[in-house]
C-alpha cells in the first residue's frame, strides 16, 4: 500500500464534505471536532502517514475515555463517523 499523510487525507475529506455543500461551519466543526484530535494523536506518536494500526490506538483511547465518562456516547459516535478512511 502506497503511504499516504495523514493531513492528505484529511483535507481530501474536507474537500468531499465541500463538494458536498455542507455549511462552512458544519466542515469547520468537523476539522476541529473530528479531524484535529486525529491530527493531535498522529503529532504525540510522531507519524505522518496513515497508518490503521494508530487509528486502532486511537480508538481505544476514545472507548477509554468514553468507559470514564470524559466523553459521551454523542462524541464518539460524531468521531467515530470520519474513521471510515
């Protein structure tokens, strides 16, 4: 498989949401709501490239959080929603 940055990724996604004719605040909300804790997670684990097994990581991090209550069911599931890469 071809590495592809994570950021690419993200503004590919962000373009689609666009062409879409979302709100602009509807794709700003989900560039910092959904996108930048990706982005966050990736900069912490020192990587800039896709990588499934971090993605994984990262939603564990977010079941975590989710068992102590730091985040609703809510969160999680608007998160959860931009993981389909």
């Amino acid at each position: 498989m071809t590495e592809v940055r994570i950021e690419q990724l993200i503004n590919t996604a962000l373009k689609e949401l666009s062409d879409l004719k979302l709100c602009d605040g509807s794709i700003k909300s989900y560039r910092y709501r959904a996108f930048q804790p990706i982005l966050e997670f990736y900069g912490q684990n020192d990587e800039k490239f896709y990588r499934e097994e971090l993605m994984n990581e990262l939603c564990l991090v977010y079941q975590e959080q989710l068992s102590t209550d730091a985040i609703s069911q809510k969160t999680l599931t608007g998160v959860s929603e931009v993981y389909i890469f």
